[in-house]
C-alpha cells in the first residue's frame, strides 16, 4: 500500500504512484497527463520534496504521497536540519566513450551501433530510474539514478528523447479526466479502467473508446470531463460526446530540450524522434496555454498587442514556459502563436538545465567545501587550547585563549608562533640573481650568503600585491617568502615571468615541505642555546643552517613582533619534535606559544604592514610609505615605468601611523579633517605595552597636502612616525 | 583490509633541474622515480646520494607529501571520486584531483600509490572515508 | 489570470530615421534609464536607442535582481545609494510595478578577520547615507531564523555579519520595460534588432552609427553595450580595461513565499533571495575563466548548492528549475566606466560587472545629466575613463565578490 493523503492506496509491481493512484480510482490531478514526464499535471510531494512527478515515481511500500497543493505553491520547508548529512546521496563519475540518452528504439540502435564499435556506452532511460539531468560542456552529462547523481564524462552524446505529445489548448483543458493518446495506451494496459473513453485526432490503440470526429473545441464538466465537443470545420457544426475520460492525439513534436542544450557541443548529436519537426498546432484561441503560469491565449494576444512581439519577449511578460515544465506544454502553441502574427515558426527558446528537477542536496552530493590547509602543528594547537580561524587559505592558531599571557611571553620573555604558512621558495640557476634583479624593485646582487633582505613584489602597475624576504644562500641560489595569503599567487608569478623572460632558473616551492616556527621574546636566544644553538646564531637579517635540538633548522634571525626573533625553517616531518622541544626546554622561562590576534597587536606596535590588510590593491610603494624599498636607479623590474609615471603626480593618500587615548577605534573608522572624510583605519590595536591605542590608517590628502587635525570618532588622533614601539630596535 | 587506515607523511628526495639532466637520473633499486614536471623529479625513497648532471639543481629532502597504497580493488571506488579518467597501462604516474583535493597517483599491477599535500591530507582521508570502516 | 502577467506596459515602435541627437548602443537597462532620463529630466527626446536584439535581452534579463548600496568606498556607496533612493521611487514615477520589494539584506561572515570587516563596511556605509549596520549571530537569528548560526557542525559557524535594511529587489525585465516605455512615451526611438556593425567618424570625432539597416547620424554616440563592449569601443579607437567573464544562477522550482531577507556568504560563496513569484535565487562569484559563453556549469550548481544548504538547510529539499548564465564586464578595478572617452562624440556606460541592474537608475540619471549639460556630475566624477591614467581607482574587491 502507499499512502496517498491518507488513502490506502495499493500497487502492483512495476507500478508508478501515477498508475497505483488512478487505477484505484482517484483521479486527482486536472489537465491531460502525458505519463511520460512533460507535463506538470502530476506532481505530487514525497518524503518533504515538491515538485515530484508521480508517473516517474515507482510505487513502494508505506510511501506517503501528498498531491500538490491545487493554487498557490507548496510551502517552503521547515528549518529544522534533517538527521543524515551529504553523504545521504549516493554520487559518481563516471568514464566511458558514448553517452546515449533515451532507450526508446532510436535510443536502443544508437547504442548498439556504439558497442560494435567499440565504444564504451552508458544509457540512460527515465522508465528505468536514469534520467538525464542536463548535457554540459565537455560534454558531461548529468544524471540521476536510483543511487544518487552520477557525473558521466564521455566523448560523444546521443540524444535519443523521442518526442512529446501536444497538448490540447482550448476552454476546459484543465479539467481532470483528460489524457494524451500514448498515456492512455499505457494507463490502459496497466488496468487502469478509463470508462467511457473519447478520442479526439488520432485515436489510440489497444483502448476501448470511441472517436469523435471533427477538430477539438472544448471540454465541458464540471470539475471533471463530462463531454467532448467537436466541430466540423466543413460545416461549423459543433458535435458533443459524453464521457468519462477524453483521449487526445493531436501530433507531437521533438523532446529536444537536451538536443537543444548539447547542440553545438563537440561530440553531441539527437537522433530519431528528437531530431525531428514539430506537429505545428493550431493557434491558440481560447483556453490556457501555459499551466505552470496560467497564460491564456487572451493573455498572448494581451501582450502582443502592447508590444511584445517577440517569442523572449512573449515569455518575460507572460512567464509563459518559466514553470516546473519549462515550456514542455506550452512552448508549441506560443511560437504557433507568435508565426501567426506573420512571422516564421519561431525557434524554441534557449534550452537550460536542468531537465529533470534535483534538489540542492543532490546537486551538493559529490561536492566539497575548499580545502583549508592545516600545519604539521595543527594538534599541537588544539591541545595547547587554541582557538583556530581561516586565514588565507589555512587554519591557524587565533589566539590559545590568553592574550595578555601570549604577548608577555614575547615582550618579556620568550615565545614561539607556528608560522609555516609563510610562502617559501628556492631559486637556483645562472640566471637567478638576473631574475630577482627584475622581479624585485630592489637591488638583489650585492646580498651576501648568509643576508637577508626584505622586498616588496610589485605588479606591472606599480602596485604592491606582496612582500617578504630575500635571502642568498649561495652564488646562483636564493630562498624566497611571501606572504601565507599570497604565496600561491607568488609561486605562479615567479614561474611564469622566468618563463616570459626565458631566464634560466629551477624554482621550488618548499611552503608544505618546510615548517616554520618563529622563537621570539628576549629569552630567545636563552631557549635556543639550551637546544644547541649557542653560539652561531646569526645575526639581525642573517640566516645559518645549525641544529636545534637535534632538528636540522635554517635559522633567520628577523624582528616583525618588535622582539629579538629566530625563525626556524626545518622539514615539516620535524615540527612536532621541534615545537615539543622548544616548549618543554623554555618550561621554566614561561615559554608560551601566541597566535595571530597577539602578533597583529605585536606586529602594529612595530609599526609593520601586513600587505592585503593595510595595503589596498593600488597602493604604491610611494602610498605605503615604503618608497625606500624601491630603487629607481636600477635600469628595470617588474612595475619601474608605472612606478615612474605615478610618481610624478600629486601624492593623494598616504598610510600612516596614528594613535589615539583610550580604546582602540574599530578597523574602518573614518578619519575626518575639518569634519571632511579624510580616510580609515586598516589594522588597531591597544597597546598593553605602551598604553595608548595605535592603529595604520590611509590619509587622502587636503589641499595638496596632509596637515590638519585628524578626528576619528570624534577624538583627536595624532600622527606620530613609525614604529610605535622601541624604535632604536 | 584492503584501504588504508591514513595517508603516512612520506619520506622522498626532490629534485629539480635542467630536464637533460633528470632525463639522465637512473631508477633507484626497489625505488621510484615519479616526473611532476619535465624539470621536477620526486624520488622515492631517499637515495643514499643521487648525481644530477646540473650544477644549478635543487636537491631537497621533500616533506610535503603523505601518501598511502590502495589496493587494486579501492580503484572503482577511487575512479568514482574523480572527474578523469586512470590509466589502463601500467607502471604509468598520474595527477589530478580526487574527492577536490590534488594527488598524484602512481599505478602499478598491485593497485596504486597516492600522494597528496600533507597539508590537505587530512581531507582526503575524511572524503575518503579512511579509517571510518576499521571502526 | 496570474498577477504577474504584465498588463499594462504598451510599446510604440517606430521606424528608424536617419538622424537623431543621441543614439544609445544597446537596449538593456543602462541604456534605456539613459534614454528615460534624457527624455524625462532634460526634454531631450530625439534619442534612439538600438538593440541587436531585444530589450533587456543581455544582462539587464539574466541578472539576480538585488539592488543594494553596501559597498566598501565611499564613491561606491554614495552612487549606488543614489540608485537605491531612484529604484524606491521608480513605481510612483512610471507608474508601473516593478515588483520592487524592500527585503534587507544579511551579509554573513565565518571568523574574526571577516566580523572586523563588516563592521568596517557598516561604518563607511553610514557615514554615506546608507543604512548598513553590524549584527551579531543572535540579531542573523532573529532577522533569518533559517540559519544555521552553526552551520557545517560549527565549521562555518556564523560569527557575525552586516544588514542593509535598503536592500531591495526588483523584477529585472519590467524595470527594462518601465524605463522603455517611459522613454517611448515622450518620444524616444527604441529599436530591436538593429545591430550596429560600426561607427561613423568625421575625422576623429564620432558622428553616428552604422547599422544593419544603413547608417544613423547622431550628435552624440553612447555606448551602454553589455558584454561586447571592448570590440564597440575598439571602432572608437577607445581601449578600455574590461575583461568579460561569465556570471552563473540558478532558481528552483516555486515556493509559497515566506523567506523575506536576501542572504549572502561571501566566505561560503553563494547568495540566497526569494523571487516575488516564489523561486528560490542563488548565484555565487564570476567564472574565473573569461569567456563570452551563455553554458551553464553542472559544477556551478555544485559549488553553490553545497554552502547554500549548509548555512540554509531547508534548502536541501528544495527542486532546482533552471539554470542561466550571464556575462559581466569586468574592469581593472571592479568599478563601473561613465563618462567621456577622449573621443568627441563618443561616450561610454560600462563595466558593469556584476553591479549592472543596482546601478540602472543612477547611472542612467547621471548619464543624461552628462550628456544634457555636456559637464561630469559629481556623484561620477571619480568613476571616468581617465581614473585608470590618473591612478586613481577604485578598487573595491570585498564589496563584489558575491552578491550581484
């Protein structure tokens, strides 16, 4: 039994909800059903999905069915999460070489015909629980089967649909008890009793009814068909004929919306009924033509006489074609409707997927969230406490969840942060000093082995998209970083400028290979010599390879927290023995580990840029305050002709240094000079150690120029140089 | 047990240089050679010491990959979350994505050997369902 | 009779001429508020406007229909907020429905670096006349209980977002035909598939049209093309810094309609709204792959449904319809292109983007201002051809990602 708005309804094998539910004698369902998936008279909503149509639906034991609501639409869903997750749908791709879509007899030959070639088909048949979804670029077909969706890459496609009855369009089409001729053969022979059966055009077969002659005029009943009336066009004399349910066979034209959709596509083709004319109907006169939007042939002949004369046109201003059939009923009578006023038989409109209605949780079936990368400390943290945050397209440490005691360990004592997200690449060849001479706007040969020096990556529009360190490792050999965010960007612009300039370069990205944990604080070089490192660390902007605590380590001596600071660049296959080591060893000097909300404090204290925070998409070096880090007497770098024609114009905005009494200003708030918009804030902070708020902020200039007295929040903000804190270093 | 419990991060030596000079590089014995790219060599495992006819090669120890070996009979399912097509032939080396995450693939008789970024390893396990059946 | 059958818009076509004092290439809603607003402000009315094919027939038809001011710049802010006011009064004015329904909009953001960003955004915004406020996940709920403020089992947990009460939407195709119709009535020329295969010069000032019906004199040329913009304004000798990607949605089928904000991730990457006929509208960011291709992508509904029935989960059970795409005229700095060219007789409305339907109002108004007193107006001043040599962009890369 299924249960169909609390009627028992029983079903025999192979049966579809459709068939089980007429057969017993209901008919709930007004307009002429096709029972082949076109029309949308049928739908029904199963298990808290709409839209369902019951003649695709197989009748299953205990399934409740609820027929859709009659006016309006059904009510959207509860909130409430359901029990299963994703995975709920079952989902493939799927390989092979022909796709034939249909298994009617065209179908069936269209996929023979590949076997013997050889070819590896896949056929997919509605009937048979695999209906096509839509046909895509590539081509991809997509599908749903009874186990969920299925991606088909294949190299050809056949379309083998078949075609579609016409629907009959005239005043009472909308009553129950109305068939198409092939649904009648097949609801027949499935035992559903159709009574007293009349036929209009061509009759079916195999059924018992009788044939009305003359051309359709209307359907008369109430509520139901009761009568058939004809007319002959020779006479004008109208004919009735009773009934219990009236048959139609009026011509069919191509089920080609998936043709339509693959055509063009390489590989695709629409075979037999598909690939076939339209039956041209009649022109509507009276009745509806569009079910879905409940368009009337009055409402066509409304619109097109204010204007609308073109079939899109028709479409937009009736919404003709735009409901849950797509066009499948009404499609043939308005480019009927609309050669009559003169024009040829206009084409269909643009097919789109989908064909057969998914829902969202299948279309989300096979798909995943972007991947967040994680560091080899990615445990480390969690048991440390800490609190992690997406940032730049890896989860890292936010904050363990004591900020005082993370930014004392570093102003104070000794701390480490996890900063393997850190872009990190080797160069090496004879052209490697040539290449970074142009890439960088800075000049790369003078470093020495062993030096380091900090760069900003310029675009060839004079704007700085990155920054980071260069460090010399030999005669022909660099280690580069960028930024966690824009390391991917970086490792693509390296590749394809060497390309672009043929320089002789190996570039390797050793940003997964290589963890990096930077070891901070006062006590620093205390916590490292008890690891080994005593007496060779290298000095400020140096770099040594040395072991630390038995972990072969390049150690980067730098200052971005404003402390002294070691980074320790080791094989990630280290870093838990390293973070181990380094957190046991400093037990006793409080060695604490921070995480970004600290280092941002820490890093603005400094007065440090963070680049894609601080910086905008067009801020010059000029605008950034960092003009030092150029060299405009080298003869050429990536962005020299933009940096040299900006350069000559007015300064109109700056980044600067403010700092303001009391609570720090939100990030974004207005600066304002004389009470005129005068720029925002990029990064603040209150500063624990110097007691105040700091905060970078873009200045546009006034006047020509940047004085004035700047309010934010209507507090006075001074501008003060950079950095903020302990700038003798 | 046919599917691995985890992806393991493995232990692999990189090398990259003029591709004259990886072409020249002789398979070591019982170890793979896997080109990522016509100037990109992943030997696995580490060898002892390797020559390379390049003085400005770059020859790194590599720790950014995990890896783990599926049976031939994890394939389909392997075939089923992945929008290309695998090799019929093999020994043959491939790369792309699986599950939305980039691998690279090294077919063999046995089954096959997949390599992916350690630090997206741990989504491929969970697409993968890895370890959820030992359970 | 379905009510949203439109039954009162009448169209008056008529046969090209020869001449007019301003032919606007390209029939989509920039082109015809620019008409509109000639007609209506500045009692200009021999216009014509020409369109390959029909009205509202690019992007002005394929677009989700939000209409919002909550940019992250001040020019941005000031202008679309200007559109936003137009679009409130543009039923009263036409008289016609455009469906324009006033829904807010809840922009949602996943982690700290994104709550410190819209915070940010509503602070520009009110200091520009629009209405953006910061909310946090206990005022999401209370504005859209559908949300799953720990969405993905708290992988995309909601940690705060901005809401724009002035967010709006309108049914696209009848703000094309208002504007038409308007426009016609006070006597401008719309013309349907008239293709303009060229341009007239005399020396180097542009001086009309060709067509596929003969040549059309013109006083001033204006280019409101969508998506094929770059070729029109190469017959200009005009190179503009456009690049055209396609912009993808979808709907699903109808709904009785009970779901009132328009809801954005820009972190997840899709936008939600319910259509006034019921549909449930999604779309997501540009294809990252230029093109000038109309195909959808089964991967788009992927990508889009998966965030979509993570942060909305009664989404889930809701049947897809139909899918379209789009074509969006991207420029260098994310901001649309109005003004004069450095060409006389040649002026450009252009890179729309995915902010084209917000900006049909103002930028239609602003448009015939421009051309009726031949001076720059203020509100788009900052928005000329001549920023990209001046260095003076307008990046606003947080503001355009996602929602359209």
């Amino acid at each position: 039994m299924i249960d169909f708005e609390g009627t028992q309804v029983p079903f025999e094998e192979g049966d579809t909800v459709l068939t089980a539910v007429l057969r017993a004698g209901l008919w709930p369902w007004g307009g002429c059903l096709c029972s082949e998936g076109d029309c949308p008279y049928c739908l029904v909503t199963l298990e808290g999905v709409s839209y369902v149509r019951a003649c695709r639906t197989p009748a299953v034991e205990g399934l409740k069915v609820a027929p859709h609501p009659s006016g309006g639409y059904p009510a959207l869903p509860s909130s409430t999460p359901p029990p299963t997750g994703e995975s709920a749908v079952g989902f493939e791709m799927v390989h092979c070489d022909t796709v034939v879509i249909g298994q009617g007899r065209s179908g069936r030959k269209a996929a023979a015909e590949a076997r013997e070639r050889g070819r590896r088909v896949v056929t997919l048949e509605a009937r048979a629980g695999r209906e096509a979804v839509g046909v895509y670029p590539g081509p991809e077909v997509v599908a749903r089967t009874r186990d969920g969706m299925a991606r088909i890459f294949s190299a050809e496609v056949v379309v083998a649909t078949g075609s579609v009855e016409l629907q009959p369009v005239c005043p009472g089409n909308q009553l129950t008890g109305i068939l198409t001729r092939r649904a009648a053969e097949r609801l027949a022979a499935s035992g559903v009793d159709l009574g007293r059966a009349v036929s209009v055009g061509r009759p079916p077969e195999g059924v018992d009814c009788q044939p009305a002659r003359g051309r359709l005029v209307r359907f008369e009943g109430e509520g139901t068909v009761e009568r058939v009336v004809t007319v002959d066009d020779g006479t004008g004399a109208e004919r009735t004929y009773s009934c219990d349910t009236a048959v139609v066979g009026l011509g069919s034209g191509p089920r080609d919306t998936l043709a339509r959709m693959a055509h063009g596509l390489p590989g695709a083709s629409s075979v037999g009924s598909a690939a076939g004319c339209l039956d041209r109907p009649p022109v509507p006169e009276e009745g509806v033509v569009c079910p879905c939007s409940e368009v009337t042939a009055d409402d066509l002949r409304s619109v097109w006489n204010r204007g609308f004369r073109e079939l899109e046109l028709i479409k937009r201003s009736t919404l003709a074609g735009t409901g849950a059939c797509q066009g499948a009923v009404c499609m043939p009578h308005v480019r009927s409707f609309v050669a009559a006023g003169g024009q040829e038989l206009p084409p269909s409109f643009t097919a789109r997927p989908v064909v057969t209605q998914i829902t969202m949780g299948e279309a989300a079936a096979g798909w995943y969230h972007h991947p967040d990368r994680r560091t080899a400390l990615h445990d480390e943290h969690l048991a440390l406490g800490a609190r992690m945050e997406r940032s730049g397209g890896w989860l890292r440490p936010w904050t363990y969840e004591d900020a005082d005691r993370e930014y004392w360990a570093v102003r104070t004592g000794v701390s480490i942060c996890d900063v393997s997200t850190l872009g990190k690449f080797l160069v090496s060849g004879p052209d490697a000093d040539a290449f970074l001479e142009r890439i960088y706007p800075t000049t790369i040969t003078p470093l020495r082995p062993g030096r380091a020096k900090y760069v900003l990556a310029l675009d060839e529009r004079g704007y700085v998209f990155d920054d980071g360190l260069v460090c010399r490792e030999g005669a022909n050999r660099f280690l580069l970083t960028a930024t966690s965010a824009g390391a991917g960007h970086f490792e693509m612009w390296l590749r394809d400028w060497a390309e672009a300039w043929g320089m002789d370069v190996r570039i390797l990205d050793r940003t997964g290979s290589w963890g990096a944990i930077n070891v901070t604080g006062p006590l620093s070089g205390e916590l490292l010599s008890r690891l080994g490192a005593a007496d060779r660390l290298p000095p400020f902007m140096g770099h040594t390879d040395m072991e630390v605590a038995g972990v072969a380590c390049r150690v980067m001596r730098l200052s971005f927290t404003g402390e002294i600071s070691y980074e320790l660049h080791h094989q990630a296959s280290r870093s838990r023995d390293l973070w181990r080591a380094l957190m046991d060893s400093g037990a006793d000097l409080y060695v604490w580990p921070h995480g970004l909300e600290v280092l941002e404090e820490l890093r603005l204290e400094k007065g440090h840029i963070l680049v894609g925070v601080d910086s905008l998409p067009d801020s010059t070096p000029r605008r950034l305050g960092h003009g030092w880090a150029v060299r405009m007497d080298k003869a050429d770098f990536l962005g020299r002709l933009a940096v040299a024609r900006t350069s000559r114009m007015e300064l109109d905005k700056v980044l600067v240094g403010l700092e303001v009494d009391g609570d720090p200003p939100l990030q974004g708030a207005i600066l304002r000079v004389k009470g005129d918009y005068a720029g925002f804030v990029t990064s603040s902070t209150w500063s624990r150690v110097l007691g105040r708020s700091v905060m970078l902020a873009w200045l546009q200039a006034r006047d020509g120029g940047f004085g004035g007295d700047i309010m934010i929040d209507g507090r006075p903000a001074r501008r003060v140089a950079l950095p903020f804190y302990d700038p003798e270093g | 047990m046919s599917a691995p419990e985890r992806f393991e991060r493995l232990e692999a030596t990189r090398i990259v240089a003029a591709p004259g000079a990886l072409d020249e590089i002789d398979s070591p014995d019982g170890g793979r050679l896997l080109r990522l790219a016509p100037d990109d060599l992943l030997v696995l495992p580490p060898p002892e010491r390797v020559e390379v006819a390049d003085p400005y090669a770059i020859i790194e120890p590599e720790a950014g990959f995990s890896a783990a070996w599926f049976d031939r009979s994890e394939l389909a399912r392997l075939q089923a979350v992945s929008g290309w097509e695998f090799p019929v032939r093999c020994p043959e080396f491939a790369q792309g994505h699986l599950a939305g995450v980039p691998v690279k693939m090294l077919f063999d008789e046995g089954g096959v050997l997949v390599l992916v970024p350690a630090v997206l390893a741990h989504h491929l396990e969970e697409r993968l369902g890895l370890g959820e059946r030992a359970e | 009779m379905n009510e949203f059958i439109e039954a009162q818009v009448s169209f008056g076509w008529e046969d090209l001429r020869s001449s007019y004092d301003v032919v606007i290439v390209g029939g989509g809603g920039h082109g015809l508020s620019t008409a509109y607003h000639l007609a209506t402000r500045h009692g200009i009315t021999n216009v014509a406007v020409l369109e390959r094919g029909y009205i509202g027939s690019g992007n002005s038809g394929r677009n989700t229909t939000i209409i919002r001011a909550n940019y992250g710049i001040p020019e941005a802010v000031r202008f679309y907020q200007r559109s936003v006011d137009l679009y409130s009064r543009l039923e009263e004015e036409t008289g016609r429905w455009i469906m324009h329904d006033r829904k807010g909009l809840l922009w949602l953001v996943h982690g700290t670096p994104g709550t410190r960003h819209e915070r940010a955004r509503s602070i520009v915004n009110q200091a520009f006349g629009a209405d953006t406020v910061y909310v946090t996940p206990e005022e999401v709920r209370q504005i859209c209980p559908d949300v799953d403020l720990n969405a993905g089992g708290g992988e995309f947990r909601v940690t705060g977002g901005s809401y724009s009460p002035h967010a709006a939407t309108a049914r696209h195709d009848r703000v094309v035909w208002a504007l038409a119709e308007g426009a016609m009535k006070r006597g401008v020329h719309v013309h349907q598939r008239a293709a303009v295969t060229g341009l007239l010069k005399s020396g180097d000032r542009v001086t009309g049209v060709l067509t596929d019906r003969g040549p059309v004199a013109a006083g001033v040329v204006v280019s409101a093309v969508g998506g094929h913009v770059s070729t029109l304004a190469a017959m200009a000798g005009v190179r503009l810094p456009i690049r055209t990607h396609p912009l993808q949605a979808f709907v699903t089928n109808h709904y009785a309609r009970s779901f009132r904000p328009i809801v954005a991730s820009a972190g997840m990457g899709f936008y939600v709204s319910q259509t006034p006929r019921g549909e449930m509208l999604l779309g997501s960011a540009i294809d990252r792959q230029p093109s000038y291709s109309y195909r959808s992508s089964y991967e788009f509904l992927s990508y889009c449904s998966l965030p979509a029935v993570t942060l909305l989960p009664f989404l889930r059970n809701l049947t897809i319809l139909r899918q379209w795409a789009g074509v969006c005229d991207m420029s260098v700095d994310m901001s649309p292109i109005m003004g004069y060219t450095g060409v006389d007789g040649f002026l450009v409305t252009t890179g729309w983007g995915t902010w084209g339907f917000k900006g049909i109002p103002a930028g239609g108004e602003q448009m015939a201002e421009l051309i009726a007193t031949d001076r720059t107006p203020e509100l788009i001043a900052p928005f000329s051809l001549n920023r990209f040599k001046e260095d003076r962009l307008l990046f606003d890369p947080g503001s355009t990602g996602t929602t359209h």
